[in-house]
C-alpha cells in the first residue's frame, strides 16, 4: 500500500491579486511562488507594449510561457506570440520588447539570479527571487493586502 502525502497543494488564484509595479513603468508582476533559499521564483509577469526589457543574463534556467501578446527579441527579430514556450539556460543573455497593442503577458519559472549587463558586459544590477519577494512584501504591507503567493 502507497503511504499518504501529508504535504498539501497550495492554490494561488491571480485572479485576486492586483498587477504589482516592479519600479519602472512599463512593467508588473503577480507573484505566484517564492522557492527556498533564494533560489528562484515563478510569476505573471506583465510588459506594456513599448517596453523594452534591458539587456541581462541568467544566472540559472529560466521556462516563459506567452500567455498573451506578443514580444520581439531584440538580438534575433523573432516574435513570440501566445501559446509560444521559450527555455532559457544559464547564462543566457538577451533583450526584447513588447510588440503590439495589448501587453504582453507571460508565465515565468526563474532559477537564480537575472542580472543587468551594461555596454561592455558588466553587470548594472542584479535581481534574485528575494528582492521580488520584498518588492511584493512591501507592497502588501503598503497596500493593506492580502499576502497570497507561497513561499517554500
């Protein structure tokens, strides 16, 4: 006899959660799941169109779903539209923009760090999955909301 799982599925309605700013325009997120030990995050991510996403690297594996609208790569000119799945390996560096007249919103697994990269490759910046968690933390404190992405 197959012994019973006490761990429990944790649903996240995004329904119920507002578009969070990421600071600069153009850009917000629902956040979905916050991995342990700062390892990663899996999120909505939401992209004006116009936007363009500056050029960074990731540190680990990144899976993106297009869920809808549509986003140029700015190194290759490929759009990517709804319904499209992208996997991106560690240490892959790329740009893009949202193309169109509806925004471009994806479903987002990050492993690791993104980092910004300047001209000559250094690096600008660098987001892990505990600065978006403060980023939402902060703004539900400020906001009197309900706290609904799961943490593990």
């Amino acid at each position: 006899m197959t012994p019973i799982s006490l761990a429990a599925s944790h649903p996240v309605d995004p329904e119920r959660m507002p578009w969070i700013p990421m600071g600069r325009p153009g850009l917000s997120f629902k956040p979905l799941h916050f991995f342990k030990d700062d390892s990663g995050w899996m999120y909505l991510f939401r992209v004006e169109p116009g936007t363009v996403i500056p050029r960074h690297r990731h540190t680990g594996e990144v899976h993106g779903y297009n869920l809808s609208g549509h986003r140029k790569l700015l190194d290759t000119d490929e759009v990517i539209g709804p319904g499209t799945y992208v996997y991106e390996p560690p240490g892959n560096v790329d740009s893009w923009m949202s193309v169109g007249d509806e925004p471009t919103i994806l479903l987002i697994t990050v492993r690791g760090a993104v980092e910004y990269l300047g001209k000559d490759g250094e690096v600008t910046g660098r987001v892990t999955s505990n600065d978006r968690l403060q980023t939402y933390r902060r703004w539900c404190e400020e906001h009197g909301a309900s706290f609904l992405a799961t943490v593990e």
